[in-house]
C-alpha cells in the first residue's frame, strides 16, 4: 500500500483546484471532471503507476458514490408537488428521450459499419454508467468500452448542455433540468445542481426514470435495430 497512499490525496487536491478554477473562470469548457483528468493522467504516466493501483488507493470516493446517488433525493422531495402535478409529462419526456438516445446512437453506429458488439456497447450510452455496464453486457456489449461512452456523454452534457438550452431559449428550469438530466446522466445532473436546485432536482428525476426506461426497453429494441439497419 506505500507506493499508493497518495492517489487519495492527489485525486482530492486535483479536484479541489479544479473546482476553484471553475468557479473564478467561470468557462464551460474548464469542467472539473475534466481538469482533474487532465492533471492526474500525466502524473499516472509518469510515475507508471497502472490505474489499478490509482484505483484501490482512492476507492473510498467510489464507495461514497452509492450515498451521493441516494443523496440526490433530498431536492427531490422538495420539488414532489410539481412532480405529482406533472408526472404525465415527465414520463412523457423520460420516455422519448430515452428512445431517442438509444436509436440514434445504435443507427448512427450501425450505419457507420460497427459490429453489433459494439453497436450494443453504445446504445446505453445516456443512462448513469452501472445501468449502461449491465445493459451493455446483456446485449454482448463491451461493458468498459460503454463506461467510457457514458462518461464522453455526460462531460459533453455538463460543458456544452446549458450553452444548447440558452441557444434554443429554453428557460423553464424543470425541461432544463429534464433535459440534461435524459442525455448526460449524473455528470449533467452535478452541474444542474450546481446552478439551480430545481433544475438538479428535476434532472436527477429524469436520470432515475431513463436508467429504468433503457434498462426495461433495450433488450427488445436492440434485436429491431439491427434488423432495420445492420
């Protein structure tokens, strides 16, 4: 264990200037995820310490995952009464994004001459990475390979997310909220949470309702895609 006792701290400090440089910044493209990845990689790299060991050494933040998903009810609670009010809309919503985002990304890779392992590893790509691991895997995916999608979609989401939604003028925070939250997953739903607690509130929601639509539906969507378009 001597030889990884700093990844902790090192994947700490890398966050915390991250953060701060965010936040002074004030920059889409300076996501802390991002930065933080561009800090500890080289250092990984020169130090030839394999991500495994980076990994057992920091994996008390990977066990802390679980609470913050749960955590993520509390401005749920607070916004139930408009949920009650428009749950038709919401599932609504959940159910045509969660749609939109598995065909398109299965067609696009179909048409593009991907094998059907690596169409079925795309296809969760919007929904929160342990769903999109397990859907991947029951479609003969590449379960890693699918991580690393949900992670492209959700940094894409949370950098360039509200610069789309501006563009388009969409202002009401619960389809902001809804819409991030459909196609970027956690990542998109921290920075919803981090400029309005109603529009982290209300993309939580739609991370939670779009794991359990893809987890539902993909088994059965997937064999029809690969007849209209492998």
């Amino acid at each position: 264990m001597s030889d990884i006792w700093w990844s902790l701290p090192l994947t700490l400090a890398a966050f915390y200037l991250a953060r701060k440089l965010a936040v002074r910044l004030k920059i889409s493209l300076l996501n802390p995820l991002l930065v933080s990845m561009a800090i500890i990689i080289p250092i990984l790299l020169l130090t030839h310490m394999p991500y495994a060991r980076y990994f057992a050494g920091s994996s008390i933040l990977n066990q802390l995952l679980q609470p913050a998903v749960v955590a993520l009810a509390l401005p749920l609670f607070e916004q139930m009464h408009q949920i009650r009010a428009r749950w038709k809309s919401i599932i609504s919503v959940c159910f045509v994004g969660s749609m939109t985002a598995m065909i398109s990304g299965t067609a696009i890779a179909l048409w593009m001459g991907a094998t059907p392992q690596i169409a079925a590893t795309i296809m969760p790509k919007s929904v929160t990475t342990p769903i999109a691991m397990a859907v991947s895997a029951s479609l003969h995916g590449i379960p890693a390979i699918s991580a690393i999608c949900v992670l492209i979609a959700g940094v894409f989401g949370a950098v360039f997310g509200h610069m789309l939604l501006d563009l388009f003028r969409i202002k009401t925070k619960a389809s902001r909220g809804l819409a991030i939250g459909n196609a970027s997953h956690a990542l998109g739903t921290a920075r919803c949470a981090e400029l309005d607690f109603q529009e982290g509130a209300f993309s939580s929601l739609a991370l939670v309702i779009c794991g359990i639509i893809t987890s539902l539906l993909a088994p059965f969507l997937f064999p029809v895609l690969l007849q209209l378009f492998g």
